[in-house]
C-alpha cells in the first residue's frame, strides 16, 4: 500500500524534532514535545477533530529519550499509526508498549554517543583552535557537532518510518560499542591538543616568565601530572564522580596558591 504520508510530512516532523525539548517538565519528560512534533503525521492521517484529538492526547503521557534519538521513535510511531489506521486495529496498546521499550534504548545509546563522546571530542577540538587559530574555531566546532547531531535526527526519523516495529533491531547498545571505544580514543586525543594548545598560549602570554624553571613554566605541568594522577587514582579505587570533581577542584586551587606563593 502506498504510504499515506507526504515526504513534506517528514520534513515538518523533522524541524519540529529540534524544538522536542521546549516543553520539557518533570512530568511527563518529552512528552508534550513528542506530541507536538507527532501534529504533522496525526493531521495527515485521521480527517475528523475527535480522531485527532484521541490520538494527540495518547501521545502527551510521559515519554523520555535522549533528545536527538526521539526521531528514531517519531518516525517508527507515525508508521505504527498508519498501519493501525489502515489494518483498523482494535487497540492502541501496542504502540503505547512499543514506545514504552524505546526509552531504555534511545536514551542510553544518545547519552554514551553524544554527551560522553562526541560533545566533549568537538569542545575539545574547539578549546584547542580557539587557542592557536582564533575565530575559525566557533564555525568549526558547529560543523564538528552538528553534522552527526543532524545526521542521526534525520536518518532516525526515516529509518523509523522505514522499518517500524523493526527499527528495535538497530538500537542495541553492543552494536554501537566500536562508536564508543573510537570516540573515547578521540576525548583522549583531544584532551592532549587541548593540553598542547593551552601550554602554547600559556608560554606566549606569559613571554619571558614562563622561563623552563619559572613558577609560571612549571603550572601546566603540574596540572597535567595532577590530572593523570587524579584519573588514575579514580578508575583504580573507583573514586565517586562527585568526589573526583571535589579533588580536581582542590588540586587546582593548591597548585595555583603555589605558583602565587613563589
């Protein structure tokens, strides 16, 4: 059957998928952005103001993913939807189900790929331009970020539509391990050129204090030695989170007293 829905359809829920997060609340999480950005495919649809409505309403309860993967679960619900409204299902349940076993998933593979991997690798490559090259760092830290920010929205919300119930057998967290192992690689490098960056600007600044045995010249080396120290220390004994940002803060602080104090 040829599909009821137009690609200007797939177009409109895409662009409402960047405002996902505007109505977010404690309550019901994504829900109320889900349900707007549902609008296009519920008009396209269902013809009468009470069909639309009962659908809108099952599509305001509690929702949660990491924000860019919700297209992947849009994309799949709109084709459950037209599936349903073609088949004439007696019951909705199944797609109330179906995007209940999606919050796992979608939030677990978005947090680990973009907030623990691929923001931290783009800031840090950002960090490191802006110290050597200046303003060209802002444009391409917003290419860096947003090409695989947007890819993974748009290729989500088809893919969705695509496969439906089977879009379940692409979101395995094993399946996107090499993803995370690569982008770990990639924070580690980037923290060596922000490190790189920081001594060079450090140096300039400084001019002919920053003499290979001056207080000042010697700063960044403590603080890199701190810092592999204070890993190190963290992944053997699993230090707390929260006690590893305490003793990050308070190395700093003593290292910076010191150089102050010669």
């Amino acid at each position: 059957m040829k599909s009821r829905l137009r690609s200007w359809d797939l177009w409109n829920m895409f662009w409402r998928c960047l405002l996902v997060q505007g109505s977010w609340n404690h309550k019901s999480m994504l829900g109320l952005g889900f349900g707007f950005t549902a609008i296009p495919f519920i008009r396209r649809l269902f013809k009468s103001e009470k069909q639309r409505e009962e659908c809108l309403r099952r599509h305001l309860d509690f929702f949660n993913s990491h924000p860019y993967y919700a297209s992947w679960c849009l994309g799949a619900v709109a084709k459950l939807e037209e599936e349903a409204k073609r088949k004439k299902w007696d019951d909705s349940r199944p797609i109330d189900i179906f995007k209940e076993r999606l919050v796992g998933p979608l939030g677990a593979i978005g947090d680990r790929l973009f907030w623990n991997g691929i923001k931290p690798a783009a800031a840090g490559v950002g960090i490191a331009l802006g110290l050597t090259a200046g303003w060209i760092a802002i444009p391409l830290f917003l290419l860096i970020y947003n090409i695989p920010h947007l890819t993974v929205r748009i290729f989500g919300l088809r893919e969705g539509y695509r496969k439906g119930f089977d879009i379940v057998s692409g979101l395995s967290v094993r399946r996107y391990q090499g993803w995370f192992d690569a982008l770990t690689m990639a924070g580690a490098f980037t923290g060596g050129l922000c490190l790189a960056a920081a001594a060079r600007w450090c140096w300039l600044q400084g001019a002919g204090r920053m003499a290979p045995l001056h207080p000042d010249g010697l700063v960044p080396l403590a603080v890199f030695v701190a810092a592999l120290l204070l890993t190190w220390a963290a992944l053997h004994f699993r230090i707390p989170r929260h006690r590893t940002i305490l003793g990050a803060a308070l190395i700093g602080i003593i290292i910076s007293l010191a150089a102050a104090a010669l």
